[in-house]
C-alpha cells in the first residue's frame, strides 16, 4: 500500500498561462489550464489502475508458484486481451454486439436474427473465443453487419 503522502506522478503548475504538465518530477508538455486537471485525474487514474493490475498478477503468480518473472509477461497478455481488437474473429463479434445494439434488440432475439441467415449461437461463442470463422459464415456475417463480404474478410485478415 503506498503511503499517503507519496506524491502523485502527474502534476500541474496550475500558475502559467499554459499549464507544464510534470510525470514523476520531469516536464513532459504544456496544455490549457481548462483541461490540465482532467487530464491529470486520467493519467494519474491509468498509474493506478496499472499498478492494481502488476499486484493482482504477482498475486496470482505467487500462488500458483511460478516464476515472478512471469509477471510482466501476464500483465502484457491482460492488457492485450482487454485492448479492442482491430482484427480477427474477435472483432467480428465485438462488431455483432454494437449491431445489437443498434437494433435495440435483447441477446435472444439477436441471437434468433443471426440464426435465420445461418450463423447460430455456437458460432457466435467461437469468434467470440477467437476460434477461426468459417468461410461460409463471411457472407451471413456481412448481412447481419450490415457490410459488404469484402469488409467482412477484411478484418477477418487484419487488413481493416
């Protein structure tokens, strides 16, 4: 736990027309006062989240007996799994839950709206495992987007 008078790593000198915004004591840029605390709650936010994250970890290392030089390594996968992905199967069913959304519909009944251009639920569960779309899917996938096959195949490969 750290102490309570530790200083925080982002800080404002809150007295120039232009805020210099400092990271552990070093100048790192300038920005307008109206949003330099904002800014700062974020960052600061981030570190803490961060550091919440490598303690979690180390915890689960440590209890499973492994190596604490698995540490960073785990905190890397976490963040990367956490990250929105770009590409993949994963970011085709990220895409089917903000269609879902759009239509304003509940996870049933989009689930029977997918089902009637044949992609059931079972394939829904594999993307969003990351598991490989088969290539019959790509054209119904495309339909319930919305989109066209090529886009579909385009994040599909990572080329979107």
């Amino acid at each position: 736990m750290t102490p309570l008078n530790e200083p925080l790593p982002w800080e404002i000198d809150a007295n120039k027309p232009l805020v210099p915004v400092f990271c552990e004591g070093d100048l790192v840029g300038y920005c307008e006062p109206e949003y330099a605390n904002e800014i700062l709650d974020v960052m600061n936010e981030q570190d803490k989240l961060l550091k919440a994250l490598r303690m979690a970890c180390s915890d689960l290392v440590r209890k499973r007996k492994g190596d604490p030089a698995e540490v960073e390594e785990l905190v890397q996968k976490y963040i990367q799994r956490a990250e929105r992905p770009k590409s993949g199967p994963r970011a085709i069913a990220l895409l089917l839950a903000e269609r879902q959304k759009q239509l304003g519909v509940s996870p049933q009944e989009f689930l029977k709206f997918c089902d009637t251009y044949r992609v059931s639920s079972e394939d829904i569960k594999n993307m969003c495992a990351g598991r490989e779309v088969p290539h019959d899917l790509i054209a119904p996938l495309a339909r319930i987007l919305g989109t066209t096959v090529e886009q579909v195949q385009d994040i599909l490969d990572g080329l979107a």
